[in-house]
C-alpha cells in the first residue's frame, strides 16, 4: 500500500512558487546580483519535487515571520552532485 502525502500541506512547510523569468530578472536588477549569487536548493528538495521545479528555476518561498509579518526568500534550484 502506499500512501501519498503532499509536503506543501504541512503547516511547518513555508509556500513556494516558481518565478517566472520577468520576476526573476526584476530580483536580479533589484539586488544588483547574478543568478549564481542566490542560495541553492537542490532538485530533490521535497517542496521543489512538489510544485515540478526543475534545475535553473528560482523559487520564491514566503514565511510567516514573527518580526516581519512576511519574509521572502529565493533559492535557485540546482541539481544533486553525484557522488
């Protein structure tokens, strides 16, 4: 039997959206970096698996925060090294 279980269901698991390349340029342009500067979340991260993010997206992730209200934070997605 298996049983399947959607990760972005759990109330500890923050939203996550892909952007789209507009978005992704207006980030860039905004913080005056490179795609490579943004942190990395790797491919089979269990949230990236679930909404289909494949290896050169950028994720947006919203957090509810204490101080803030709202926290946004952006990961570009890369593939696993193999070993």
């Amino acid at each position: 039997m298996s049983i399947t279980f959607n990760v972005l269901d759990h109330e500890m698991v923050p939203e996550h959206s892909i952007m789209n390349e507009e978005e992704v340029k207006s980030l860039l342009e905004t913080y005056r970096i490179t795609i490579e500067q943004l942190p990395k979340i790797f491919h089979d991260d269990p949230a990236v698996r679930a909404i289909k993010a494949k290896p050169g997206n950028v994720i947006k992730i919203i957090r509810s925060s204490h101080t803030a209200g709202r926290a946004e934070s952006y990961r570009l997605v890369i593939k696993r090294p193999k070993k």
